[in-house]
C-alpha cells in the first residue's frame, strides 16, 4: 500500500529517469526511487513524480548550547548558539552518536514545531548569537535549512552548519551561499573506511572542504572522530593533515575528538588521551596553527595559542574560557600576529551551560 504523506515541501533538486523512477540530487547517493519510495535519508520522498521534504518546520528538539560545542573555537567564542535538528542521515555511520536522531524513522520523534521566522525570532530573545543546524546533518532539510538562515540573517544571527560535508555540487552552492560557519566532520581519510562505516565516499567530502575554503567567505573548521584501530594510524594522520595544509591552508582549524562505544561499535573501546595528543603533535608538526583535542579533559588541547610566540590567546577549561589575550582586531597581544577567525572585540560569557528550549513556551 502506499504511504500517505503530509505537510510535504517542494524540492528542486531531482529529476525524472526513463523507467519512471525519480533521482534525488541533493547528495551523491543519488538515490532512485518508485513512486511512495523513500530516500536512504528516509526524510526525502518521490510524492507524485517529485522529490519532497517530509520534515520541513519540524525538529527534534532545541537547545541553547556553547559554540564551542560545535565545535568552533574559532567563531564566536564563548556566545551562545541556538541548535537543532530534525531526523534522518544521508550516512549510514555504524558510531553514529546521534542514532536516536539521525536513524529515526519515527516522524513523530519530531517534537517541535517551528517556522523559520519563529527560530529566528526565538534566538534573538534568548541572546544567541548564531543558529546551528546539528544533531542530525541539515543537507538532507537543506531548504528548511536555509528559510531558517534567512529569517536569522534579518536579526544579525549568524547560521552554523554541522555537517559530514556529504553533498553533491549544484545543492553545495546554494546551501552554503547562506552559512556563515560550518564544522564538517571528516570522518576519516581513507576511502575504505568511509565505505565500510558510513556507506559513503571521501572524495565528495574532501570536494566540499576545498569548496568551502576557495569559493565561500565562511569560515570553516574540521572534526575528526578517532576511533581506535580504524582511522587512527599516525600514518593516515600523517597523511591527513598534510592534505589539509596543502589543499586548505594552515589556518583551518581541526579538531581530533574521542570515541566512545555506540550504537553498531559498542564493541570498540574508547580512544585513549594519549591518542588525541599524538594526533595533534603530527597536524602541529605539519604546519597546521590551531589543532584541539575534544570528548576528554585536556586545557592544553582544548586552548588556542599565538601561532608566531606560542602566547595561549584563549584558555578553555571545557567550555568555559579563561585567559583572552586577543586584542579588538583579533591579534595576539603579546606579539601583534593575527588569530585567523571570527571575533568579537571580548569574549562571550555562555559558559558550559546547557538549556533546553521548547519552542510552544514562547509565543
């Protein structure tokens, strides 16, 4: 029997194939479908020959975060960002941390109902300064993504995608048009294990991180989950930040964060401190600038430093920050030498401090 869909949403980017199938474009899947068919990302739809969204204005939930947490460490520091989600992946990860989320075919997860202008308007009134769309990856409700953007960029917020990067050329265009950060998580730098873990590719990822840097003014940073006897070889360390200095340039910050079992991976332990601070003495010993640990307690990973006298510009304790030695045009203070980013002539004073949002409180 057919599935009956409501409150769908146009899309643009798909089109008809000879044997009545219908291709979505949005990401190199490519994915075809029969009428009633639902993409690998279960929220993309062939509804009467076209593709739809069946998610647009619902989420799963909000919540008023650090942007560090994203992480940026290099946008804003210390302010708060408003994130959500919906539901679906275009990835299938076997150590999705957000499995609930990103694997949820139950529509009905989605809890909260809001229309563009409401987040935007929602955000301004909670002091955030910029709007993340995290939790599961916004390519896949990239047009939601995007009537959010604009509503926000009405107020002066900023947008923040959190990605994988897994998007194909013409929808990359136009999604980042309207971001004004992204963290894109590069999983790794083999294609086998992209293959195997995610069901995915690493040349479209690495296609999307050159785009970002060489075709976009926003400002970009890299996450890498570690994840012992997987991606985590000094070798394909070695091989990865070299590829980032050449390709992007010293100044794209990159963040090595530890496994934790989950989801299909339970039985893989988790990533030793000791691995997170060799990867990045092998990115700094590659020339990168800004390289950070994250998912363990570590004040000298997590901390930002002068890249010219190794003065710390900006303490980080977790999320709270301590020591700001940036001046108000983002320079060193000690020695003059700019601090590639985006800042704010003072740090923000978010903190640690985690706040749950319910969109129907507010009016």
């Amino acid at each position: 029997m057919r599935e009956i869909l409501e409150d769908t949403y146009p899309t643009q980017y798909w089109h008809k194939l000879d044997d009545k199938r219908v291709q979505c474009d949005v990401c190199p899947r490519e994915c075809r479908l029969h009428e009633g068919q639902r993409g690998l990302c279960f929220v993309r739809a062939n509804q009467d020959g076209k593709i739809v969204l069946t998610t647009y204005g619902r989420s799963s939930g909000f919540c008023v975060d650090p942007v560090e947490k994203k992480p940026l460490n290099h946008f804003l520091p210390g302010t708060p960002v408003l994130s959500f989600g919906t539901a679906g992946c275009n990835l299938a990860c076997k150590f999705c941390q957000n499995w609930d989320i990103s694997k949820s075919k139950e529509i009905d997860t989605l809890a909260d109902q809001a229309s563009p202008e409401k987040i935007a308007r929602v955000a301004e009134e909670l002091g955030c300064r910029s709007v993340a769309y995290t939790y599961n990856d916004p390519v896949i409700f990239l047009e939601y993504a995007i009537d959010v953007a604009k509503a926000c960029a009405k107020r002066d917020i900023k947008s923040i995608a959190v990605t994988a990067g897994y998007i194909s050329e013409a929808p990359r265009k136009e999604f980042f048009q309207y971001m004004d950060a992204a963290n894109v998580d590069l999983k790794a730098f083999t294609d086998e294990f992209y293959w195997k873990l995610t069901g995915g590719h690493l040349q479209p990822v690495l296609d999307t991180l050159q785009y970002i840097k060489h075709e976009t003014d926003v400002w970009l940073e890299i996450t890498t989950l570690l994840i012992p006897g997987h991606n985590d070889s000094e070798q394909e360390l070695d091989e990865m930040s070299r590829w980032i200095m050449q390709n992007l340039g010293a100044d794209v910050p990159l963040h090595f964060t530890a496994f934790h079992p989950e989801w299909k991976m339970m039985d893989v332990p988790s990533t030793p401190a000791q691995t997170l601070t060799r990867a990045r003495e092998i990115a700094l010993a590659n020339g990168l600038h800004y390289v950070y640990t994250g998912n363990v307690h570590d004040k000298a990973g997590e901390s930002t430093y002068c890249h010219q006298c190794h003065e710390r510009l900006i303490g980080r304790d977790w999320y709270v920050l301590s020591d700001w030695n940036l001046d108000e045009q983002g320079r060193c203070k000690k020695c003059g030498s700019p601090c590639a980013g985006i800042f704010e002539a003072e740090a923000g004073t978010w903190g640690a401090k985690r706040q749950p949002v319910y969109l129907k409180n507010h009016a």
